[in-house]
C-alpha cells in the first residue's frame, strides 16, 4: 500500500528496561501514560503495568512521579 519497502527500527529491543530509564533520566514522565487499567483518567497502581513501571524507577534509583489512583504496590 506504501509502494516503498517498510523498515521496523527498534532501537531500545536489546536493552533491558532499566538501561532504557537510564537513557530516558530527565524526560517527564510524569506526562507517559502505560496503565491497562486506568481509573478515571489516572494510572490504576495496580495492573502489571503500573508494576513494571514502579520496578523500573526503583531500578534507577528515582522516585516514581506518577499519579496512581490507588497507592502503588510497592
């Protein structure tokens, strides 16, 4: 449909997710969004999701600015 050949990058597909938090120090992440199971318009703090994204801060050694709608798993 493009009539061009298609490429897929994935520059991030060999590191581990703690070395892409490492790379991504200093973005706002606060503004990311990666809940399943959002409530109203807030991440849930409870789906694997949400989990995943907690280790990942704990990973790095950064607090964790997200706004959980319940208080987070840890």
């Amino acid at each position: 449909a493009l009539g061009e050949p298609l490429s897929i990058v994935r520059p991030f597909a060999t590191l581990e997710k703690r070395q892409v938090m490492e790379l991504g120090r200093g973005v706002p992440w606060q503004y990311s969004f990666s809940c399943i199971a959002p409530v109203q318009g807030e991440h849930c703090g409870a789906c694997n999701k949400c989990a995943e994204r907690q280790a990942a801060f704990a990973a790095i050694g950064t607090p964790d600015p997200t706004c959980y709608a319940r208080a987070p798993l840890a």
